[in-house]
C-alpha cells in the first residue's frame, strides 16, 4: 500500500462544527433570565433549539448526520442519538486519530454560522451574554487539546462596540479566529466594506485573528423556507447546497472593490464551506471588471488586482471537489485549504446513503498527482499561517 499524505503532512481539517450540549447556555446564562436562555424542547419527538421562547431553526439532529444512514430531510431526531465525536471533544479527539485528522478548526451550530439566530432573543444583554458563554464554552471544549482543536469566536455583530470588546477578551483566551456574519443586509446591517465595520476588522488585524466568512449566515428560516419551496426537499436541498457559494464570492467581491482588503493589509480573510472551484473565474472575471471599469481612476490608492488582494489575504476551503480543485490550485496554490464540514449532512463524514469517503481516502485521491510541496501547503502549511498554529 502506498504512503497517504495524511503520513507525511499534519492534516488540519478548517471547518468542522460542535453540536452544542443541552447545557451549553443554561449553565452558563444568569438563571434572572429564564425560558429566553437558549434550550432544547421536544416537540413531536424532535429536539429542538428554542431561544427566546421562538424556535430557532433546526436542532440537532438536523445538523448532525455524520455516519447517518439516509439523506437531507431524513435524520437523527434527538440530541441522544448523535454520535458522540459530534458533541464530547474527547470523543472527537479520538476519531480524529482514527481518522489520521491532526488538528480541527470548530465552528457552532446552534447559534448560526454567522451568530444571527442570537438575534431571535431581541434583548441585547441576554443576546450578549449567550454569544459570551458559547465563547467560554468552546474554550473549555477545546481545553481537551488546545493545539489539535482551535475555537472560532461567535461574534455580537449587532453591536461593534460590543464586538470588539468580544474580540479582545477572546483573543486574550485563546480563541484563534473570528466568526463574522457573511450577510449583514440580511440582518439590517450596513455591507462588510462599510466604514462602519473597520473596529472590527482593525482589532482582529491587531490580535492576528483571522476573519471567518461562513456561507449561511443568514437567517436559518429564509434557508429552511427554500427546502420547501416546490420540487422536492430533497432537490430543493441539493440546489441550495450547490448555489450558496455565490453568497461568498460576492462577500469577497464586497471587502476587495470596498477597500477592506487595502484598508487592512494584515488581515486574513476565510471564506468558510463554500468550495474552491468557482475562485479562479470568480477572480478572473473582478480583475477583468475592475480594469474595463476603471476602477483605478477612481481608486487611485487601491495598488493591486482583486486576485493579487485575494493572493496577498483571503483563503478558501473544499471538502469534495476534485477537477475544479485541480485548476484552483494551480491558480491559487497558497490560498487553499482543506476541510471536511463534520458533522453536517453535506460533510466528509461517510454514511451508508452517501457517496462521501473518508478523509484519507479522499485527498489521497483528490490530491493525486499535485505537488508534494502543494499538498503541503493545502493540508498543513496554509491554515498553519491563517491561525497562528504552532
């Protein structure tokens, strides 16, 4: 059998995710609060998040299909019946090794992959206080080894006085990178190359904490919505799987033609979940744009290209591609990296009803033929820089 690069290079998996415990808030949360703390109810037989007194979208059973024998709607009902690397840092610890995973970057659930569902708690200290102690409880689920699991922040992107206060209290804990919102309008919120957000991105420049962009992090019950939009949950599933790396390419659009990039030269910017293969003739098509627009003249202090902004600063991340993964890395060979989006139901996580593989048998293949030094970067070298990992 030969070698599998998993042997030769540290492989650093960038987006997994925790499937919150019960008591994940209502341990950690003022009790002067009550039923508003975030909790599992069951309703029908399925867990769900309640937050707020409201239904915050899908529980955790949802989210959680690693190893599950079926297909988007069909899953786990109740927080029980998930498998225990999903939500025990120990247990995660140990499918890593067997895995031959060195180290994962761990984003939330329950909260939103951009913090948005804290918003359905409408009272801004409850709302701050349940975005601190998921921060506190991420610190302690990677207490179990901090150099193989390395926390993301949750972010009070409603308020930027509150936001950077959270990222100065969190850099100064140990968390490794920043969760920010990757829609803001959505919320009601100004673009992520508005004036409004330079606190932001200037305090996690100053602290050397990456940005995270993760696609969906809008609002779950506009998502859920489009599942059951006609033609079929699953199809409808699928499409919107497919076609939500579009929200990130114009969120680096957004943070390159709005100056963010040049603004913050020192800035790391991760577009989190949303593929590799559309960056080439994302970039391609902004560089082209960018000079028949002329965007120079207006924009005399703006010195490079979008691709040499993206080249300079911004990362992204692929867990199943193979021909268009090829052509981003002979493009973009420093700013790819790996992932495998465990647990969620379009992750690497091998279940009966899936055509995924497992993590070694999978970039051993999608990695064929690349250069060893490239598969370093991708596996090892990149994310190692990104985050600041020893």
């Amino acid at each position: 059998m030969s070698e599998s690069l998993f042997d030769r290079h540290r492989a650093i998996d960038t987006d997994t995710h925790v499937t919150e415990p019960p008591d994940t808030w209502t341990s950690r949360v003022a009790s002067k609060w009550g039923d508003a703390i975030p909790h599992l109810e069951r309703v029908e037989g399925r867990d769900v998040w309640v937050m707020g007194g409201k239904n915050a979208g899908m529980g955790p059973g949802f989210v959680t299909a690693a190893g599950y024998d079926g297909t988007f709607p069909e899953s786990r009902k109740t927080f029980d019946e998930c498998p225990r690397a999903s939500w025990d840092s120990k247990a995660r610890l140990a499918l890593m090794d067997e895995d031959g995973v060195y180290a994962q970057i761990v984003y939330p659930n329950a909260g939103g992959f951009g913090s948005g569902a804290f918003l359905s708690l409408e009272e801004p200290e409850l709302m701050l206080a349940c975005v601190q102690a998921y921060n506190d409880f991420l610190l302690e689920w990677c207490s179990a080894d901090p150099k193989r699991l390395i926390p993301v922040m949750a972010s009070p992107f409603w308020d930027v006085d509150a936001w950077v206060a959270e990222i100065e209290r969190c850099a100064a804990l140990g968390h490794k990178a920043v969760l920010a919102c990757n829609q803001p309008r959505a919320w009601g919120h100004p673009a992520l190359f508005d004036p409004q957000w330079d606190r932001v991105y200037a305090a996690a420049q100053d602290h050397a904490l990456s940005i995270s962009f993760h696609i969906g992090g809008g609002s779950f019950e506009e998502m859920a919505g489009e599942f059951d939009a006609g033609g079929g949950v699953k199809a409808n599933f699928a499409r919107v799987s497919s076609t939500i790396f579009v929200d990130n390419s114009k969120q680096i659009a957004d943070v390159i033609f709005g100056g963010v990039c040049h603004r913050f030269p020192k800035l790391n910017l991760v577009s989190v979940e949303s593929g590799v293969g559309w960056i080439g003739s994302s970039l391609e098509a902004m560089d082209w744009q960018w000079r028949n627009g002329g965007v120079s003249k207006e924009h005399p202090e703006f010195e490079l290209l979008p691709s040499e902004y993206f080249e300079r600063q911004i990362y992204g991340c692929f867990w199943f591609e193979e021909q268009s993964l090829k052509a981003a890395l002979e493009r973009f060979p420093d700013n790819i990296m790996w992932e495998t989006d465990y647990p969620h139901p379009t992750s690497m996580s091998p279940g009966p009803a899936t055509p995924a593989l497992p993590p070694r048998d999978y970039i051993d293949r999608a990695l064929a033929g690349v250069p060893d030094d490239v598969a370093h970067k991708v596996l090892e070298g990149t994310p190692s820089k990104v985050y600041n990992l020893d």
